[in-house]
C-alpha cells in the first residue's frame, strides 16, 4: 500500500510540475485549425504572421492593444484577410484575451509561440 501512495504522489508531482508551463504547440494547438506554418488556410500562415509584424514583441503589443483591426499588420496589408478580420476577432476574444486574463499564458507567450513556428 505504501508503494502505490508513492507511485501516485510522484506522478502528481510530475503531473503539477508541467502545468506552468506551455509549450508553443500547446498555445497555438486551436490556432491551427485556421492558421499552417507555412500556408495560408482560413487565415494567413504563421511565417505570413512573423514577416508582417518582423518579432514577437510586436504582435504581442498588438495582441495586448486590444487587436484592433487597423493594428493588425496582416489584414491591413491585404483586403482578403480584412475581411476575414471579424473572425479573427471572436477567436481573440475567447482564445486568446480570456485565458490571458485567466492567468494561462501572457500575450508574450503568445507572440513567442507564433514566433517559434
């Protein structure tokens, strides 16, 4: 009895032990029913992404901005992808903005995530 106490305390150690961290699979997991690393699908790749706004740290002040539409530098830059904006929009909205203010990830993290693809 004592061995299996063990074994189930050790793994949930291991099991807390990863819940701070995210990797950038885990962040961008839902992002890619939209989004490919190197193809536009529903909206723009990630490369696209990275060439639009050149580093992390400014997608990420547009991230935490608000993600305005005129902010964003990929939909500006092409009518196709303003239009699919309002998208974008809900999809900020519920995955991005509220896990931030849950305390998921930071939209840092976020940018970083995108960045590493």
């Amino acid at each position: 009895m004592k061995k299996v106490l063990l074994i189930a305390a050790a793994v949930s150690v291991v099991s807390l032990a990863g819940l701070g961290t995210a990797s950038a699979g885990d962040l961008t997991k839902k992002c890619k029913s939209c989004h490919a690393t190197d193809k536009d699908k529903v909206g723009p790749s990630f490369k696209n992404i990275q060439a639009a706004y050149g580093d992390a740290a400014t997608l990420a002040s547009v991230l935490e901005s608000g993600f305005a539409v005129d902010d964003r530098k990929v939909a500006a830059g092409d009518a196709k992808w303003k239009k699919k904006a309002k998208v974008m929009t809900g999809q900020y909205k519920n995955l991005i903005k509220k896990k931030v203010k849950k305390g998921k990830f930071t939209y840092q993290e976020m940018a970083d995530a995108i960045f590493a693809k």
